[in-house]
C-alpha cells in the first residue's frame, strides 16, 4: 500500500524531532561514503554493493537508501548516509516507511563507526 502525500508529510513530522543534531557523526557525506566503499573492497570475497549517486537525487528510486550492500550468506544491508546535521527527506522517510512494512530496515549512519557497529 502506498503512502499518500499527506501521510509521509505526517509521519516525516512524526518522527523529525527524533533526528537532533549530533556532536558525533562526519562532516562530510562523501568521506563516509569512501570509507564504506573502502571497506567493502576490502573483503575477500569482496562485498558487493549498489550506490546512489550524491551530486543529484536518487537514480535508483526516489528516497532510496545511499547504499545496498551484499554480504556474506546471503544477507542485504541498506545504509543511508547522513552528515551528524543532516535529516531525512520526506522521500527518504516514505521510502524507509514502506521497506519496513516488507520486512527491510534502512539503517541511518553518520559516522564510519557506525557502520561497522552494524556488521
């Protein structure tokens, strides 16, 4: 089912609060995202792994996580990026919405060490 305009503008208002800026977390996305690629690169097997562009919406689907990464045994882990300001958009939260009713959570880090805590 999807959402309509008015109840992702509900829930992003819902929810907004709960995303305060924080003291950790980097200063620059595109770090972040090196890091991450660095680090899937660095496995052997290697991890593989589809990443939305940063310099324009998302290609893939509107709101679509920064990265869905393949991991061993046949797990999938969806990260989004964010600077320690930076919030979700209402595409991003509908999206998120809609991916945890199917059973998906779309994992929010704004620093490295946040990714490997998910790992």
């Amino acid at each position: 089912m999807r959402m309509t305009q008015a109840e992702v503008d509900a829930y992003v208002m819902r929810h907004a609060p709960k995303q305060a800026t924080r003291k950790d977390g980097c200063d620059d996305e595109s770090k972040l995202h090196e890091s991450i690629i660095g680090y899937c690169e660095s496995q052997w097997p290697k991890w593989k792994f589809i990443r939305c562009r940063m310099d324009k919406p998302s290609t893939i689907a509107k709101g679509a996580q920064d990265f869905t990464i393949f991991l061993p045994n046949g797990r999938t882990l969806c990260v989004e990026c964010k600077k320690k300001d930076g919030k979700l958009d209402s595409d991003q939260m509908g999206w998120a919405h809609e991916m945890q009713k199917n059973g998906h959570t779309i994992h929010v880090v704004r620093s490295f060490e946040e990714f490997l805590k998910l790992l």
